[in-house]
C-alpha cells in the first residue's frame, strides 16, 4: 500500500494512477513518419493485417506495414481499424502499450487526409 497525496493505493494502482498523471498529448503519426519519433511515445492509426496475441502487424493510414509488439494479448482481428498508443523502436516497429479497436465504419483514408491537412499545424494539433 501507498499514499499519495492523502490516499492509499494498492502498489499497482499507485504506479498506474502516477503514469495518468504524467499523461501528455502524444503525436499521430503516419508510417512514413515514424523516424522522426524514434523512442517517443506516438499514437497510430491502421488496419490489423496479422495477430497472434502478442505481436501484430499493422498497415498505417499511409499504407506502411509496420510491427507492433505488446507485452499483454491484445484482442483484434485482422482486417480491423485500430488505434495504437505506442513508443517508436525503430523505422517499422514498436512497442504498443495500448490499443483500442474503432468501429467497423472508421475510414483510415480519410483519417490520413486529415494528418496531413493538419501537420503544418502540429503545434496547435499536437499532431
């Protein structure tokens, strides 16, 4: 048990409730990108092309293949739109910490256009 700030937490809650209070706005990033975040925490949007549980292999919204390594089973079928929080290994792979499946209707490419409507304005969007 730990306290902080006048509460007790069970030791795993403590260090999750002290990472969300670290939390900041990541960058998304397309695969094409992703050299220029190398070690930082971004968040990708892609389509599942293989899983097994651990390891998944994602095509970006910019049609990048790219390799996303979880350390917990990650539940996400091939074919599905995903959005991925994950810290940049190298060019083509990373190391997920969380992945959220979005809905059947997402349209990626769509979603691609808006990135690079808004990449001259990263400072703003924090994209």
């Amino acid at each position: 048990v730990a306290t902080f700030n006048g509460r007790s937490f069970k030791l795993s809650y403590y260090n999750e409730y002290k990472s969300y209070l670290r939390m900041e706005a990541k960058p998304h990033v397309t695969g094409t990108s992703l050299g220029s975040y190398l070690q930082r925490e971004v968040v990708l949007i892609g389509k599942v092309l293989t899983n097994d549980g651990k390891n998944m292999k994602i095509e970006t919204c910019d049609g990048i293949p790219v390799s996303v390594m979880f350390h917990d089973i990650t539940e996400a079928m091939a074919g599905a739109a995903v959005e991925v929080n994950a810290r940049v290994i190298d060019n083509t792979s990373l190391s997920g910490m969380h992945l959220d499946v979005l809905s059947d209707d997402f349209d990626i490419q769509l979603f691609n256009e808006a990135l690079k409507v808004s990449q001259p304005y990263s400072q703003i969007f924090g994209v």
